[in-house]
C-alpha cells in the first residue's frame, strides 16, 4: 500500500505553485522570454519551434503530459479533507518541492520568535532554493522582487523579527477593516461598531473556554445503542470511608454503565469526528487522529537504558463511545494506530509519511476525545 501523507495544516504551497503556474501561464513564458534564453546561449531546447502555420513553444519542465495531467486529477479527485477544512482542492495543481521550500523560508521569518543560529543555515537554503527556481522556471520569472528574497535573512538579522516592520501585515487588515462598512455614509462607525462587536465576542469565548459544556446536542450523534463486552462491574461504595475522596473519584471507581452508546459522528468542541466506515460513505475525511504523548522511548529491544520523551501517534477512528458514569460522561476513540517503528517515514521536507496497512499497538487502542488532534490523510 503507497505511503499516505498525514497534513495537518493547510495546503498553502500547493496554492502558492497554482498561482504563480497562472502567473506564468499568462505573462511569463513567451516568445520573447523563449528567444531571449536563445540569445544568452542557455536552455536551448526551449527555443521557438517555427511551423509551417503556427510558433510551437516547447513545454516546459513543470508541463505535465496527458497522462500526467489524468493522474494528477485522479488523485484530487479522490482527495477527502475535514468537513469545512477547505473550499474545492480537487482543483488544485501539485509539483511542489522548489515552491514548498520557498513557502517554508516564509513561514520561517515571519514567526514572531527567529532562532539566531539558525539564520546562517536559513540563507544557505534560500539559495539554494532560489537555484531550483531558476531550473524549473523562465528567466522572465526572475525580477527585482524575487532576487531580493537573498538579502531577507540579512535584513532580520540585523532589524528583527519582520512582524514588527513590515507592512503587508497592516496591508491586509485594513482589508479587513474596509469589510466592516455596511453604510458608506459612516465608514468609521460601521468599522468602530464591528471592531468593538467582535473584541467583545473573543473576550467571552476565552472566558468560557473553561467552562464544562451542557453536552452534545442530539442531532450530532447518530448510531444505535451498543452493548459493551468487559465493561467495569458497579461496586458498592462505603459512605463512611469517601472522607478526602473527590466526586469524580467515586464515580469512576464505581465504573461506567453497562450500556454504551456507539456513535457514527460526535461534535466536540467545534470539531466533527466520524469513524472510518462513516467516512467511507461520504465525501469528507473526519476520522484522523493525531496524539503527542509522552511515553518512554527504546532504540531496541536490547536497549538498557530507556529515555522518556515526547511521542506522536498516528490513528484512524474505528469506534466512538460515550462512558456513562451517572454525574458525567466521557467520550472514548477506539482507534488503528500506524505502528511507530515501520509505519513511519518523515521526508525531506518534513511530511510525515504513513503505511495506513501497518498496524500497530493492537492493546491500547484506546484514547479518549479530548486527548487528540484531528489530521487527515491524503
């Protein structure tokens, strides 16, 4: 079975590669930038090609074929993100490595914290990318404004982080603000109202953040009762000897009811989670998970001298369960976990790759709700 990707965060450089493909599409590549590669003496396998009727242009290194372009749709078109995750991705274009590492020297200097001794090591790899470009793309593509890319390491080294001078940042929220107006006649009020309306919402939503929910409304859980095999027996509690024994504690103790409910899809904290058989019926992935723990770590099974450290886990929902202790209830994940020791490849670009076939960790499957991050797999 071919590795899967895990992609947790958001496509940006699949969209950056779309765009500036666009880019040259319309205004990059064309005769002039074709003889002007013929007059420098370089890539000559690109000049024009005179016809009888018609200037063919040759295609170029990021052209895909008519096979290529069928696989390259077949895949998008298989594609299945989290509910509300993206808009259409089966549009979108990969052939990425030069355009994804560009993205990364971004995301890089516009953190609000830059490690020092990685800025050396940052401005050897913006060359070096800056080179793939230059193998991939036209001349034409390389202006002012893509050459001084080089100088940005040396401008945060000696300025500071870029958030606290550059201006794209305030370029794009007064976007924002301009959004705002709903009456023409008063802009600065409709933007004052809706600034004050929307600090006032963040407020209260991080003000009861930590405030226990009432529960999961109806409509979010579907599926049948289920009995659970193996489930705690109730015990019988003294009265006399809870003295210094929290409420929880004596539930717990006292173990969860018989009956379980088993869920197909359960909303918790804004975020749907499904199983993988409800997945498989619908056009949207809910079912990845994602756990840091913190367990300890062997090398082999000879080794002595075990570290204890933080550890991600890779899992598909199989199961979802609802543990009734009477006072509370409390959501359990029954889970495939990728086996950490052959089912793990991180690539050069620091994707995680996962073999959805090799399971591992078969005697804890376990995990409760609020314990993981949901991911997908594409």
């Amino acid at each position: 079975m071919p590795l899967m990707l895990c992609a947790s965060r958001k496509m940006f450089a699949i969209v950056s590669l779309v765009r500036c493909w666009r880019s040259l599409e319309k205004n990059k590549d064309g005769i002039a930038a074709r003889l002007d590669l013929l007059n420098m003496g370089v890539k000559t396998e690109l000049q024009p090609e005179y016809e009888e009727r018609r200037t063919r242009l040759p295609p170029r290194p990021w052209n895909l074929s008519r096979a290529e372009k069928r696989a390259v749709c077949n895949s998008f078109y298989g594609m299945k993100v989290p509910e509300g995750y993206s808009s259409n991705i089966k549009n979108i274009k990969p052939a990425r490595y030069a355009i994804t590492r560009l993205c990364f020297f971004f995301n890089v200097i516009c953190a609000k914290t830059v490690d020092v001794s990685k800025l050396d090591k940052l401005e050897e790899d913006v060359v070096v990318t800056l080179c793939l470009l230059e193998k991939y793309f036209p001349l034409s593509f390389f202006d002012i404004m893509v050459h001084l890319v080089v100088h940005l390491v040396r401008e945060v080294r000696l300025c500071g982080p870029v958030y606290f001078r550059w201006m794209y940042p305030f370029e794009r929220y007064m976007k924002v603000l301009k959004g705002y107006v709903q009456n023409r006649n008063h802009p600065e009020g409709c933007i004052a109202e809706r600034y004050i309306a929307e600090e006032a919402i963040e407020f209260c939503t991080e003000h009861l953040s930590y405030v226990s929910t009432v529960g999961v409304p109806s409509s979010q859980k579907m599926g049948l009762s289920k009995p659970l095999i193996g489930c705690i027996v109730q015990s019988q509690l003294n009265g006399e000897d809870n003295n210094g024994v929290s409420e929880n504690l004596r539930w717990l103790a006292a173990g969860p009811s018989m009956a379980v409910p088993s869920y197909r899809s359960y909303l918790i904290k804004g975020i749907k989670f499904n199983t993988k058989a409800q997945d498989d019926v619908r056009a949207i992935q809910n079912s990845g998970v994602y756990l840091l723990a913190h367990t300890m770590q062997v090398a082999s099974a000879k080794d002595k001298k075990p570290i204890v450290s933080n550890m991600g886990f890779y899992g598909v929902i199989q199961d979802i369960w609802d543990l009734d202790y009477q006072k509370f209830t409390i959501t359990m994940f029954r889970c495939d976990w990728i086996d950490s020791t052959s089912g793990l490849v991180v690539d050069e670009l620091e994707f995680t790759l996962v073999d959805l076939s090799k399971i591992g960790h078969r005697n804890d499957q376990f995990v409760m709700a609020s314990q993981v991050k949901q991911i997908f797999f594409c």
